[in-house]
C-alpha cells in the first residue's frame, strides 16, 4: 500500500509540474527577455528618452560641443619604461 501511495505522489508532482510549467514558462521567458533588453539598452546607449532627442536636434550639424576641458597637469618627463637597443637577425 506504501508503494503504491508512493508511485501515485511522484505522478501528480510529476503533473502537476508539467501543468504549471506550460502556465508560467511564457511569463519567465517574457520577463528574461525584458530584463535583457534592458541591460543591452544600457550598455549600448540604447533607446534615447524624447528630450535627448530634442537636445540633440538643437545642437547644429558640425557644432563643436566640449563637455569637459583636459587636464594640464601632465608631464611629459614620466619614467615610462626601459628602452632597449636590438639588432634585427636575417
């Protein structure tokens, strides 16, 4: 009797998940893919909000635009590694 209790809880597990998958397995698969989206939208700059747009259509075609001014700072007399001689061989 505990057998077969055993083998008929097992089946409707076994159901029962098979019934809930083909229920959910379309909601997971839209939100992965939402989700992915996003994170390629952010890594490549993506789609742009209207008032992006809008800034960018402002700005004319060739406009020099310098968002920030380099550093004066650097020095071209840095250590920057040790140069060696070498003689190339035929």
């Amino acid at each position: 009797m505990g057998l077969l209790r055993t083998i008929l809880i097992i089946l409707l597990v076994y159901f029962g998940f098979k019934i809930l998958a083909r229920l959910f397995a379309p909601l997971l698969v839209r939100f992965v893919a939402k989700k992915a989206e996003q994170k390629f939208g952010q890594q490549f700059g993506g789609f742009q909000n209207p008032n992006q747009q809008r800034e960018q259509q402002k700005q004319r075609e060739g406009e020099t635009v310098i968002d920030k001014m380099p550093n004066r700072n650097t020095s071209s007399k840095e250590k920057v590694g040790e140069y060696i001689d070498y003689e190339e061989i035929d």
